[in-house]
C-alpha cells in the first residue's frame, strides 16, 4: 500500500494503482505554478486496466468536518463543485504539460489521458469529508444528488464523470481508503 496524509486524513491506496500527490510534484510546484491562477487536485491515479493504462483518477480532498456551517453557502451555492471543476480543469492541463515536457513523475498518469485505444475513463472524485448531521437546509441524500448532478454538468467539457464519497461511502472497488488520523493524547 502507498500511505498520503492530506490535511487530517491518511489515505492508503492499493499497490495495483498507480499514484502521486499531484500538487506536491516537483513539476507542478516548479513549472505549472508559473501560470497565475493555477490550481491542482490533490492526487492523480490510474486503475489497472485491460491491456491498456486504465482509468485515470483526479481526486481532491476537502475535510469539511467541523466546518461545515462556515462551509454551507459554499457547498450549497456550487461555488465548491467550480472549484473543484477549476482544479480538474488546470491539473489535465499539466498533464498535458508534462506530456509534453515528458516528466517522468506523471509519465503513467499522461499517458493514460492520452490512450486512444480503448479511450480511457477520466473519473473525477471529490472526497467530501463532513458530519452527516449538519446538514440542516434538506435532507443529506437530496444535497449529495444535486452536488453530484452538478459536478457531472460541469465535467461535460472534459468527457468526465464525477463522484462524490467519503470514508464511509468510499467503493472498495477504487482502491482507496480514507481514514482520519489519530489525534495525539493530550496529558
């Protein structure tokens, strides 16, 4: 397993995915930042796939729990799901960067945007970390449908598709695991 830690969660990833903290790559933080405005998801990752490099992965991580009134407005207006499609927006725009500057970091990850046979999934997945109990304008189910139907009309440009998971709803099928790190014992 690879281990990441973002913010307040340790994330472990299966060895069959290919993986990195895309914007904490030495490409990203040297040559992408360059660009006035530019924004990164947190990981880049490939699935295995048959006989081809596989689905490619963008996930970015907000831990929203015990923020989530300041964070209200934001999630419920869409001004969280733009920025997100802002991210995915610029970090297929590194991608296609470091296509073409051949980084070996993001080799794996660039050529699974740019196979062409079959021509590969690009997932988009907001791991949206919050207590289910502070939703309190409507009911949780209803919010996760509408945040996810909007990340998807947002995402059309791209071919993508968009899910929205946390630790507890995460499919064992990505390959992924989310869990908060213990919090150290004050004595």
């Amino acid at each position: 397993m690879t281990e990441y830690v973002e913010g307040e969660l340790l994330f472990r990833f299966a060895r069959d995915l290919t993986v990195c903290k895309y914007d904490d790559t030495k490409f990203y933080r040297s040559t992408m930042l360059r660009v006035e405005g530019t924004k990164a998801v947190d990981f880049l990752a490939v699935r295995p796939g048959t006989g081809s490099p596989g689905d490619l992965l963008l996930i970015e991580v907000k831990d929203l729990s015990g923020h989530e009134s300041r964070n209200r407005q934001r999630l419920l207006s869409g001004r969280l799901v733009s920025e997100v499609v802002q991210k995915v927006r610029d970090s297929l725009s590194g991608l296609i960067a470091a296509r073409r500057w051949d980084v070996p970091e993001l080799r794996p990850f660039a050529r699974a945007l740019f196979h062409k046979d079959p021509s590969p999934r690009i997932q988009v997945i907001l791991f949206l970390e919050e207590r289910k109990s502070a939703s309190q304008l409507f009911p949780y189910k209803r919010r996760l449908a509408d945040q996810i139907q909007l990340l998807n009309n947002k995402l059309r440009p791209f071919r993508a598709e968009g899910k929205i998971f946390n630790s507890k709803t995460l499919p064992g099928s990505y390959g992924m695991k989310a869990a908060r790190l213990a919090q150290p014992s004050s004595h």
